[in-house]
C-alpha cells in the first residue's frame, strides 16, 4: 500500500514540481510509487521530457527498467517516444534495457524508428539496441523505418546490420514495402544497400507489381532505372504492365511500355489493352495502342475489343478502336461481329458507328446461319431492322438463303 505521501510523489513527478519531489523523496516516499496502471512518476518525467525531476528519481534508487501494467511499457520506451533526446541518454546511462519490449513486442528502437526520431535512434543504436529484434506483427525497426518513409534512419539501420533482403511476414521484401508505400528515398536507399530488385514474395510479386498497383510513378521510375524486369508475373500470370492497366495508371504503362514492357502480352486470354477496356480507361487505351497494343487482339471465346464494345453499346470506345484501324469484319468463335453483336442488343448508334464506316460486311452470316438483320428482326428491334435495311441488307430466311 502507498501512503498519501507516495500518491504526492506521483503527482509531483507528473505535474513537473521539483522542488516537491526533492521535499517528498527526503520525507521518506517511495520513489517507485506507481499509479493504477503501474506507471512510476519516472515514466510521466521520462515522457514529459523533465531531465531534473528525472534525475532526481534515478538518484534516489527509481527502479530504471519497470514497466507499466498496461501495455509494459518502460521509461525507456516513453521518453524514446516523445523524443526525449536528453532523458533517453540519461535513462542509458542509468543502465536501462535498450532491448526490453512492450506487450506488443517493440522495443525502444522500433518506436523511435517509426515516429522518425532520428537522434533517438542513434543513441540506442550506440548503447547496443538489437536491430534483428521482430515485435508480434513480425516487423522490425527497419520494417517500421521503411513504412514511415524515414531513408535517414532507414539507412542507419542497415549500417547497423539489417539485412536490405531480408523478409517480412508475408514473405515479401522491405523493398517490396517500401514500393508498396510509395516512398521513393527509401526505395533508392535500399537499392544503393543492395536491394534485389527482381525479387518476388509468395504471390510471386515484384517491387514493380506493387508500385504499378498503387500508381506510384517516380517509385516505378526508379525501379526501372535499377533494372527491374517487366516481364516478370506474378503467380496469377499478371505483369506490372498489366496491373498498371487495370488499374488505370497510363503513366505507369507508359514508363513500362517505354521500357520494354509487352504491348500485347496476355494471360488467360486477357491482354492489357482488355483490362484497360474492361474498365472504360480510355486514356489508357490511347497509350496502348500508341505503344504497339494489337487493337485486333482476341479476347475469350475469340471475341475482339470491338465485338465486346459493340456488345455493350460503347460508342467512345467503339470510334477509338475503329481509328486504330479494327478490323470491323473479323468474327468470334460463333462466327458473331461486332455489327451481329450491336444488332442482337438493339443497339442503334452503335450499328450506325460501324455502318458508317463503309467496310462492313453487311450480309455476313454466324456459325448458325444468322446475319445481322435476322438477328435484329428476331429481337424485334425495328429501328435496327430498318437502319441495316436501308444500309443494303438482304432479307434472310432462317435456312440461310438469301431472298431476291
């Protein structure tokens, strides 16, 4: 039990009253008096930064390395975080544990690390701070460097013994991190250190994978000057280019097409122009296709990106792909084009769009026999019946037969 006098030292310490703290000690209180969660007015000085009330309570025999009962955190650990630059050296001195860890498994350096307290991080890098130690999320502090964007401390650390390959918990790289974050000065660091660039996680992804799926260019830029491979894919068969693709980051495919990436590179029948088109990118589209993209590219089932564009009535996309010369005539593997497709949805801009251009082959049939205008009359469209009519479509009969 704390008498009202240890209760006093405590508020003494927390309110910063020195001259009561010295009053007090000399009175006979316990210096190591702890509130209900165990906190000592050494940990309220140490993270007020009060150097004098700090040591007067080491000098009086304060218990140095006590942790609180919530969370088991230290002076050492509070005074590291608030960037008590004078305290954290006096608390070292004192012969506090540089290594101690909190219920979450950080230590003093992974905290400073991560609030970007640089001088901090020095000093217990001095008094021997361990920088291999892992907390429960299995980061360290150069992992936790890395996330907060700190390339000065990012490169002190790997001064210190950090491995720049070393993994993380989900089996990636802190270069994969950091390029996830988007922090380019922490990206050149780690590849000045070292970093593997072409490295890939259990998902089989690279550092380019995770830059072009957050759009982060200058990070991709760099990337690419240290020599990362763009044909790289990852377990599903995607490469950057086409992650940059669908997620809509023209710069990104632009960089990477400049670089070598694969215009017209597919996986599961997919190509980056598709996955442009998939999501209506037009401003992606324009890149591919001026970067070698097969604008005839086949798709699933054989269909091309004018078939499918006709099939949902795109308009835009459809006069983008006819100026990159689609072929308006080419058919899927039932034998449907692009103008059958617009015709059996009704669609009548869509089927002016392609009549317009006087290449279409108006009466040509699919596997089934079904032109154009069959299939229009049996969906009972009558404006699209009487657009093709009037464009010069023959009347079909359902055997195929062309009437006179």
């Amino acid at each position: 039990m704390f008498s009202n006098q240890d209760i006093l030292l405590l508020e003494a310490a927390c309110s910063g009253n020195l001259t009561q703290v010295k009053t007090l000690l000399a009175a006979g209180a316990q210096v190591d008096t702890s509130d209900e969660q165990n906190t000592t007015g050494l940990m309220y000085a140490a993270h007020k930064g009060d150097k004098e009330i700090v040591k007067v309570l080491l000098e009086a025999g304060a218990f140095v390395n006590k942790a609180s009962k919530r969370h088991k955190i230290t002076a050492l650990m509070l005074a590291a975080a608030a960037n008590r630059v004078d305290v954290v050296q006096q608390l070292l001195a004192a012969e506090a544990d540089v290594n101690s860890k909190n219920d979450d498994g950080s230590t003093a350096l992974m905290i400073a690390a991560y609030k970007n307290n640089l001088q901090v991080v020095q000093l217990l890098l001095a008094a021997g701070a361990d920088v291999q130690i892992t907390d429960k999320h299995e980061d360290t502090a150069l992992n936790l460097a890395v996330k907060v964007g700190n390339s000065e401390i990012v490169q002190i650390l790997l001064q210190a013994g950090e491995d720049v390959n070393s993994n993380t918990a989900d089996g990636g790289t802190i270069l994969m991190l950091a390029a996830a974050e988007g922090q380019t000065e922490v990206v050149k660091v780690l590849l000045e250190a070292g970093a593997n660039v072409n490295d890939q996680d259990l998902e089989g992804e690279t550092a380019l994978h995770f830059a072009a799926l957050e759009g982060y260019q200058e990070v991709v830029q760099v990337l690419l000057r240290a020599g990362a491979n763009v044909g790289m894919r990852n377990h599903v068969g995607d490469t950057p280019l086409m992650v940059a693709a669908l997620q809509g980051h023209g710069e990104i495919v632009e960089e990477i097409l400049r670089c070598g990436g694969e215009a017209n590179g597919a996986n599961q029948g997919e190509t980056p122009l598709s996955l442009a088109a998939s999501q209506g990118d037009y401003e992606v589209i324009k890149v591919l296709l001026a970067g070698g993209a097969d604008v005839n590219t086949r798709l699933a089932r054989g269909k091309t990106l004018l078939m499918k564009a006709g099939d949902r009535g795109d308009l835009e996309m459809m006069k983008m792909l006819i100026n990159a010369g689609a072929d308006v005539n080419l058919q899927d593997q039932a034998g449907a084009t692009a103008l059958m497709w617009a015709a059996h949805r009704g669609y009548v801009a869509a089927v002016k769009v392609l009549l317009t251009t006087g290449k279409v082959d108006i009466n040509q049939k699919n596997n089934g026999g079904y032109t154009a205008l069959m299939l229009a009359e049996f969906n009972q469209y009558p404006e699209v019946v009487q657009l093709l009519k009037e464009a010069g479509a023959a009347s079909v009969s359902r055997m195929g037969d062309l009437e006179q």
